[in-house]
C-alpha cells in the first residue's frame, strides 16, 4: 500500500496506489468499495456504456499513461473512442492527468475529450492534477473550460486536494488566478484545508493558508480544530505552529477531547510535552470522564504516563466506569504501567462501578504477574465486590489456581509479619518477597512429605483439620477446595503450595 493510501484511509483520495516506476496513473478507491484494479495486474477489467472495454481502448489508456501521443494518434486514427472508460469509470484523460503528462492531455483536449468526466469516485482532471501537484497540467485543463468549483464525492475541492498532499504552487495558482475560491470552503466532513493540512503534517501549507487569513478555530463535523488534528497525527512542527498563532489550547471535541487527550491517546510524547509546556490543562476530562492518563493507560504508553504524573495529573481519577487509570491498565495487561502507578503510590484499593479493585480485574482474568506486584504492594484483600467476592473467590471462582495461591500466601505473610517482623527486618523481607509457586529445593523435602501424608495417612477431610492447624482461614480453605473438587487426592496436598511456608 502506497503512502497517500496509507495518509488518508476515510476519503477517496486517500487510495491512489503511485506506480512510477510502471508509468501508472495511481488508482481512487472508496473505503468498503470494490478494489479496482484495472491497469495495473496486466489485466483490464473496465466496460463501456456499450460493453466491454476493447484492447485498442485499453491500449490507448496506457499509451494515456506514459505520454505516447505518437501511439496516441495512431489509435485516434483508428477510430479509437477517446471518451472510453475503464470499470471505475476512468478515462484517458484521467490518466493523462494525474501522471502530469502535458502533451498527452493537450492531444486529448484537441480531439475534444470531455474536460469535467467524473471517474466513479468524483473525481475529474481537474481535481487529479491539483491531488498530484502538476500545476502545468492544471492551468492547461482551467484554459481548456474546466469547471474550477468541482468537488469529489467527500466534498474535497481543488484546494483541499492540493493542501492535503502539500503542493504550495498549486495553491498558490487556485487562491491567486481562480475566481471564488474561499480559503474556509468544507469537505463534507466540515473540514477546511486547514484541518487537512494540519491531519497530514502539511507545515508548509498550514503557514501559507495563515498567511491567506484562514479561520483557526474552524471545527469539523466531530468539532475537532486543527490542533485536534495536529496533535492527533503527532505532527509536532505543525502543532508549534498552530501554537504560536494563539489558539483555545483546552479546546474540547463533541466527545469533550481536547489536543493533549488526542496525542496522549496517540501515544505522541513530544506532542503531550508540548502542548503541557504550553499551557494545556492535564487534568481535563471527556464527556466519559476519561483523562489523559486514562489514555496513555490505555496503550500502555509509558512515557507519556510519566510525563503526565510528573506535570501532576491526578493519577486516581476516575471514568465514567468508576476505573481508575490503574484499573485500565490491569485489564489491559500492561505490568511496566501497573508498576509506574504503584511506584506512585497510586490507591490500589479503587472500586469501580463493579466494586471490584485492581486486584479482582487481577484476579479475574488471570494476571500472575500483576497481581504479584499489587499484592507486594499490599492492599486490602477482605474487599469485595458486587456479588460479595473477594479477589480470592474471584481467583477460585475463575479456577486461576496459582493466582489463589499467591493471594493466601499474600495474606497469611502479612499476618505473620505483623506478629513476628520487627523494622530492622523490614528491608531484607522486601527486597526478597514473593509470592509466586515455590520450586526451591529447600522445601522439597516439605512438599515430598505433605504429599505422602496426603496420600496415605489422610482421611478424605482430614486435611481441613491440619489446615485450621496451620492457621489457613476458612476462606482459605475454601478456595482450595474449589480447586481440587472432583480430584482422586485430598486437597490437603497442595497445602504446600497453598502458603505453608507461611
């Protein structure tokens, strides 16, 4: 897929397929229309009004293409139909044009092909020689009656055609020798060549279009201002430039985005440095509450998390949903974020609007080695959420069987320690906590004998007794039970596992 496909997925200027090197006319293609590939396989698919697009038509394309006019003539002679079109109804002055090919497009014109033919996507000579830049072509196909004031099937004129793909002297030529041409004109998108210009990281055209006096503030059809897209495309020039002529930095969309909410969610640092530097209001929320840490949460971008907390952004804030920034980055499975918000100190113990923390959302999709992290960090494991559930009940519940396990070691460590660690302890017991499956050799002789007594000695639900023993709580124990109901063994063979060291 070419560049200028890749640029513009939503309008039909945006399919053009450039193919120098073959001496091909790009192509136009309409998001969820058919792939027209005519031209350019070896193939011609295309039909007439009257039927099938003959071989001297085709021919007479690709002659169109790479500026064969003594070919051209050759067919004309022939009584080829110069008006012939391909199945995107594409003529030979279609092709003519948007390669830039002067001589071919004056032959046409001479034997009277239709100046203003539309192809399927709206799109004219005219309109081909502004998306492309060759100005020659353009001021030849204006002298020959164009119609200056056409527009594609998106609403796009030729100056939103030329400031889209960055081509200033065709700018300069419509604004300066076409009559009516308004700076501020709307696509059907509401977007003026400013906003195009800006979407694309156009910074040459964007200053030119100041120059002319363009709106600044103008917004699309989604309320979004050049600065939206600026900073939604990481365009950082473009949006210094926009910047210094003075805009609403905190400037919100119809989904209350503002500029810094679109790069956070881009993942464009520079740009969320920028636009912080300049004044932007970190702690801005969208119509669902969401603020920019929501968003670099999101995406996992780390970077910007850190830029954002360090400009103070309020790093437990919560959506619509209740979720905390944490709480998405959990459920997005993203442990370098997590890690960010728990160096923060950020409050893991957050309901959301299922009552649930970071540690269900944990605990409930199976996140090992985040809830290992939380769980280090210690947080409040008798919370519960809507349905009564623990993390733990969650962790049996999902059948996460190291994951319970994990959170009973958690909470018989914190017992004990508050019984036996005093503060001269405290840094060694950090520094080497976990509580993930033990597979040390030193308690291989412990995990060898509980699973003889199991297997042995044990009498089925005998092993609740030896784990009251052991100080396993009865929510404990339900949870291990839940694990190994239906098993041949008692679950007391899995007491090692379950957080006897502790």
């Amino acid at each position: 897929m070419a560049a200028a496909e890749r640029e513009a997925p939503m309008c039909p200027e945006s399919h053009y397929l450039v193919l120098h090197e073959k001496q091909h006319l790009p192509r136009l293609g309409l998001t969820g229309a058919a792939s027209p590939k005519a031209g350019f396989d070896g193939r011609y698919q295309g039909t007439t009004p009257t039927g099938p697009v003959l071989h001297s038509e085709k021919e007479f394309h690709d002659a169109a293409k790479r500026n064969d006019t003594a070919r051209m003539e050759e067919l004309i002679k022939k009584g080829v139909d110069i008006k012939a079109k391909n199945n995107i109804d594409r003529t030979a002055l279609h092709w003519a044009a948007g390669a830039g090919n002067e001589e071919a497009v004056r032959l046409l014109l001479d034997h009277d092909a239709p100046v203003d033919d539309e192809d399927s996507f709206g799109m004219n000579a005219l309109l081909l020689s502004a998306w492309f830049g060759h100005l020659r072509v353009l001021q030849i196909l204006v002298n020959a009656g164009a119609k200056i004031n056409c527009v594609n099937k998106n609403g796009r004129n030729l100056l939103h055609c030329a400031a889209q793909r960055g081509h200033i002297r065709v700018m300069e030529f419509i604004m300066e020798d076409l009559e009516d041409m308004c700076v501020d004109e709307t696509d059907k998108a509401e977007r003026t060549a400013f906003h195009l210009a800006a979407e694309y990281g156009q910074l040459e055209v964007v200053e030119f279009l100041i120059r002319l006096g363009c709106s600044h503030s103008a917004k699309d059809k989604e309320e979004n201002t050049a600065l939206h897209l600026a900073a939604k495309n990481g365009h950082l020039s473009v949006l210094q430039k926009i910047l210094d002529i003075g805009v609403d930095l905190d400037e919100k969309n119809l989904e209350g985005l503002t500029a810094l909410h679109l790069a956070a969610e881009g993942g464009h640092s520079a740009c969320v440095k920028l636009l912080l530097e300049a004044g932007a209001d970190v702690n801005a929320q969208t119509q669902k509450k969401m603020n920019c840490l929501h968003y670099a949460a999101l995406h996992g971008y780390e970077e910007i998390a850190r830029v954002l907390m360090g400009a103070g952004i309020h790093a437990d804030a919560v959506n619509y949903q209740n979720a905390s920034a944490t709480h998405i980055a959990v459920l997005q499975n993203f442990p370098a974020m997590v890690k960010i918000f728990i160096d923060a100190e950020c409050d893991l113990d957050i309901p959301d609007n299922r009552q649930q923390t970071s540690l269900h959302i944990a605990a409930e999709h199976g996140r090992q080695d985040i809830a290992e992290m939380i769980l280090i960090a210690g947080v409040n494991l008798k919370l519960t959420d809507k349905q009564g559930k623990t993390s733990l009940d969650v962790a049996a519940r999902g059948n996460h069987i190291n994951l319970a396990d994990m959170i009973i070691k958690a909470d018989r460590f914190y017992k004990w320690e508050k019984d036996n660690l005093n503060s001269d302890s405290d840094s060694w017991v950090a520094k080497h906590l976990t509580f993930k499956q033990d597979h040390r050799l030193e308690t291989q002789h412990i995990r060898s004998v509980m699973w003889r007594l199991a297997t042995k000695y044990l009498k089925p639900g005998e092993w609740k007794k030896l784990a009251h023993y052991w100080k396993f709580t009865d929510a404990h124990i339900r949870a291990i039970e839940q694990q190994w109901t239906g098993i041949n063994h008692s679950p007391g063979i899995f007491l090692p596992s379950f957080g006897l060291c502790f």
